[in-house]
C-alpha cells in the first residue's frame, strides 16, 4: 500500500480551505420596465431576491419554476434559491412584450453545504424536488 490515510486527510483538508465562501445572496430591482440587472451570473447554491420598486409587475419564471404570483403594485419581495446550473428566464407577465424579461445564469456544480465539507448538505442540495420535477417536464437538462 503506497498511501496512508493521512495524506488523504491532508488533502481533502487543503480542498476544503480553498473552496469559495459560502452561498451569496443577489438583489434584481424592478426599475421602470425592465429588471435591474436583467442578466445574472451567479453560483449555485446562491439566492437571487426580487423587489418591486415601483409599479405592477410579478416575476414569472419561464418554465414555471418560480414566481411571485399575480402582478401587484404593492411593494413585494421576492427569493428563489437556485440548486442546479443552467439558464433560468424569466419575465414580468404583464410587460414581458414591452422587453420586461430577464436571465439568471446559474454556474458550477457545488451547492450549498460542500465549501464547509458537509458532503450530505451537499448531496441534498442537488435534490430540490421541484426543480427536478421541472427539469424532466420541460427538458431543461443539464449542460
Ligand atoms: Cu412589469
């Protein structure tokens, strides 16, 4: 046997000190017609809160994974954990065809839990039921 276990120990303390910081958290404002920013690239694991600062808008996710209901006036908030890569649109419904719309990028495959070397927070961060369940009724896979 060439290797011990404490160079494996070693190891896989080193790849935890050098994994990213923990989940972020992104902020997207309504700002007259359009989301502020409308395109994001954010990590797995983050969180992306919406507010409306003004007039009647929701936001609507594309595929039917989110959303903050029905449109309103009133000064609502909005949050969605992203669990799993890939591009996520969305839109107001009720300006997306005056170009209210906007993209969340989702990148990387560590979730939640894995930087602080909690392999099962991890794992379970991949199984967010809803977002599984849209994946297989939209097609929306993997890249
Ligand atoms: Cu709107």
């Amino acid at each position: 046997m060439i290797f011990s276990t404490k160079p494996l120990a070693v190891f896989a303390l080193v790849l935890g000190l050098t994994l990213p910081a923990g989940a972020a958290e992104h902020t997207v404002n309504t700002n007259g017609l359009v989301f502020d920013p409308a395109d994001l690239t954010i990590n797995v694991g983050d969180t992306v809160t919406w507010n409306n600062t003004g007039g009647f808008h929701n936001v609507s996710s594309n595929t039917g994974l989110f959303t903050s209901g029905d449109p309103s006036s009133d000064p609502w908030t909005f949050s969605f954990t992203f669990h799993l890569a890939g591009d996520y649109g969305y839109q107001c419904d009720v300006h997306a065809g005056q170009g209210m719309v906007g993209n969340v990028s989702v990148v990387g495959i560590f979730g939640d839990g894995f930087e602080s070397g909690n392999l099962n927070a991890w794992a379970e961060s991949l199984h967010d039921d809803s977002e599984l369940d849209q994946r297989a009724a939209t097609g929306n896979g993997l890249r």
